[in-house]
C-alpha cells in the first residue's frame, strides 16, 4: 500500500490546475509530461505525499533498458486485463510521476485505474519512494551513466539503496553483482538469471568495468563468464562472495527459432522446475535481458505463463520498437539504434552491436544531445568518449564512419585514438548532409547510432538514404 496525507484546499487546487494543464497541452497536441505535475508541485509542494495513490504500485529503475522494459511490462499487462495506469507519456521524475497521477485521479482525487505500472529515475527515488511505496520494484541493473548528472555506479546505489522500503517486494537481477545486493532490508526477494550462452565472454568486456573488486570484502572477482559488460557468474576468490541462486533461470536461447526457455525454479515440485518458452522478436542479449525482467515482474505480479505465451507470440509486445527499428530497401539493411547520451554503456554496447551485424556498413553517429547542442548556456560533458568503446569502429567491415553532430571535433579525435582510418571519417553538418556523405556501393547495410532525443534527426536520416536507394 501507498503512503498517504490529509487532502487540504491547496492540495484540490493544485490537482485542478494539474488538470487544466493537462487538458490544455492535449487540445495543443503537445506532450510537456512534466508540466501537470509541475504546476501542482508548485502550488501544493508535498502534492506527491497527499495524491491517493492506486492499490498496486510497480516501480521499474535501473541503468539502461528501464525505459523498454517499462513499456514491455506495460504492455503485458494491459494485454492480460489489468486497468493501468503508466507514465508513458509523462516522465520517470517526480513530476511526471505527479502528471500520470493527476491524469488517473477524479476531482475528488481518488484513483481511476488501481495498479499503476511506471518506469522510475534512479535519483528521483529519494523524492517518490517515501511518499509512493511500491508492492514490486525491479531494479534491472546498475551501471556507470550520465557522469555530470549520476557521478558513478556506487553513488547511484547509496541513493536507491537508502530509500527502498522494507515491505517492498524486489525483483533483481542475479547476474548484476552491484544490483543484486541492493536494500537487505526488503527481504523479500525474487531473483531472474541467464545461463550460460555459447556467445559469452570470458570476462568484462571494454575500457571500463564497473566492478573489478569483490564489493563485499574488495578481494578479487574471478569471472566464470560473462553476457554483458558486467552482467554474468563471477566469485570472489578471497571471501567466497558469489551470484545469489535465481529463482527464474534461462536455461535456453534459440536465435533463429526466436525463442527462450525459462526455468521457474521458485515453483518446484518435488525437485522439478516448470519450464517455459517464450517469443523473442529481434534477438540481442539487451533485449533478452529486458524481456526477462518484464516477464518475471509479471509472473510475480500473477499472470500465467500461459497467458505471457500468448501475449508474446500474438505479437502484442514488442522488445525492441521503442529504441531499434529496421527496414529493407532494394536490398539495403537501414538500422537506427538508439542509446543514451553521456553513457558510456549504452553506447559501447549499441557499438558493439553493430559490429556484430554481419556484412560490410556504413555507420552513421548522432551522438551530441539535441537539446543541450541548442542551449547557448550548456554544453554536453564529452569526457565520456574516452570510457565509451569507439574502437569497435576500426572493424574491417565498416567501410565509413560519418560523425553529425555539435560536438563533430571532439568525438573526430576519439575516432582518431580509437584506431579508426582517418580517410574513413567524415564530419556532417546535418542529418540531410549525413544521408548524402554514405557512399551505397559495396556495403550491405547503413547503420545510425543515435542519442535518444535524437529520433527525429535519425529518422529523417533514414528517410533521405532510403530516397537515394529508390533514386
């Protein structure tokens, strides 16, 4: 159950004014997620603690993915009858966790939809949690991220970790041995894992690895293997410091089947696990992850295997749409991938994607955040290529790396460090530029990296490639 306060004339205005903004912004065609809750906070500051709250409330933080497997969960539970009430359309702050409020409530402030499903900020935690308390939070990962804005795994940890409260049920990751230690005082406790794959790495993979050091004693990690950075089974070989046992075990992926098995070993009998295969659309160990998690916080949340069997081979969930799309024209693979700005994770593993995309590419790169780019006031921290992995760039098989972007220079001399050829890097003014620099003879796909507030420039990318290919 959620926390709660008096409801006062201040906090009825504030809910009107929310309401007004909201409904203005929708007859504007305009998204302004935040502004609803904005509005409230401002006339009522501890909105937050005196809005009721639906009965069932889910949180989903993390790293990277929060986002897909947010909208994944979403989807599978509106598509198994649950009333929902999410913030998509909002934003994983405090005030765009206030707009979804404020949207779901009558005047009277009472809550429509009675679960509500949103994807939560890793800081904003310490402002929503004391005030919100979840039935369920998956933690997905932990990572290094936005350094300006998140500093480094270890503090984001000591924020979640001070503010989860002890009734809430967590569902974790097992393979993450930063996450997975998170709030010992929530005991109860639900983990997810993947098994070993014939495709892992025998340790953390990139110029940065965000746990090199047992985190309990600061002995030495040995890896058995690794999916992800470092996401995999490894122990500590002075204090015996190990992955706790999951409860939810991929013990099977067919790629070119599209499937996955999972291992329900929280639900055996007598000594056997139930197994279960499920769809997976575009296969990459990112979206297996994402999948995972969503489908394990909805088996905690009560849905059937059964009907998320349905649900994925129905194709009413797509892993991917939000942050990876493709198209085919005369033959050309056209890829855009998208990843967080200043994360240095999320862009090394989009890269690394690429390069194991088969045939040779051109890779187009918009990596210089759109917005802080058209700020005169700001300017995007760029210390962070150098932990970012460029070097998979030097791959024989592209052909062509084109940078867009306000930052062109910058990133030109990482390229440059990383190895790359510098005959093979070209600099574009614009997205249009971008899409006429590709030289289409003798490569089999074109490739964009994208910042997520990038889309629109992406798309408009892909859209004059595709012109050039149609002639």
């Amino acid at each position: 159950m959620s926390t709660s306060t008096s409801k006062t004339p201040r906090f009825y205005l504030a809910l009107a004014a929310g309401k007004a903004t909201a409904t203005a912004l929708k007859l504007a065609r305009r998204n302004g997620g935040q502004l609803p809750g904005s509005v409230a906070e401002a006339i009522c500051p501890d909105f937050l603690a005196r809005c009721p709250k639906p009965r069932r409330v889910v949180f989903v933080t993390g790293t990277n993915g929060k986002t897909t497997t947010s909208n994944l969960l979403d989807d599978i539970l509106l598509a198994c009858g649950f009333d929902l009430v999410t913030n998509r359309a909002g934003g994983n702050i405090i005030t765009g966790i206030e707009s979804s409020l404020i949207k779901n409530a009558r005047m009277s402030g009472s809550p429509r939809c009675q679960v509500a499903c949103m994807e939560l900020d890793e800081l904003s935690s310490r402002r929503v949690l004391p005030h919100m308390v979840p039935e369920v939070m998956l933690v997905a990962n932990l990572y290094r991220d936005n350094f300006t804005r998140n500093a480094n795994p270890d503090y984001i940890f000591s924020v979640i970790d001070a503010n989860i409260p002890a009734s809430t049920h967590l569902v974790l990751n097992a393979d993450d041995l930063i996450s997975c230690r998170l709030a010992p005082q929530a005991t109860n406790r639900t983990y997810f894992s993947i098994d070993h794959l014939e495709d892992d790495l025998e340790g953390p993979e990139g110029i940065v690895c965000d746990l090199t050091a047992c985190p309990e004693c600061g002995g030495a990690l040995e890896y058995d293997w690794c999916h992800l950075r470092h996401l995999g089974r490894a122990h500590c070989t002075s204090c015996g410091f190990k992955n706790p046992e999951p409860d939810y075990l991929v013990t099977r992926v067919d790629k070119e089947a599209h499937e996955f098995t999972v291992r329900e070993l929280c639900h055996a009998k007598d000594g056997v696990a139930p197994e279960y295969t499920y769809h997976i659309g575009t296969y990459s160990i990112t979206n297996l992850y994402n999948l995972v998690s969503a489908l394990v916080t909805a088996r905690e949340l009560g849905v059937s295997a059964k009907d998320l069997q349905r649900t994925l081979a129905d194709g009413k969930v797509n892993v991917t749409a939000a942050r990876f799309s493709e198209e085919t024209v005369k033959g050309m693979r056209l890829v855009n991938t998208a990843s967080k700005g200043e994360n240095s994770t999320a862009t090394s593993t989009a890269l690394a994607t690429i390069c194991r995309e088969a045939g040779d590419k051109a890779v187009v790169l918009m990596l210089a955040d759109y917005y802080l780019a058209t700020n005169p006031k700001k300017t995007e921290y760029t210390g962070w290529y150098y932990q970012a992995d460029f070097e998979y760039l030097a791959d024989p098989a592209i052909k062509q790396v084109i940078v867009q972007g306000a930052n062109s220079d910058d990133l030109l001399l990482r390229l440059l460090m990383a190895g790359i050829d510098k005959d093979n890097i070209y600099l574009a003014e614009t997205e249009q530029e971008a899409a006429d620099m590709v030289e289409l003879d003798g490569i089999d796909g074109v490739f964009c990296a994208y910042d997520i507030f990038n889309g629109e420039q992406a798309d408009a990318f892909r859209t004059r490639v595709a012109e050039r290919l149609r002639g």
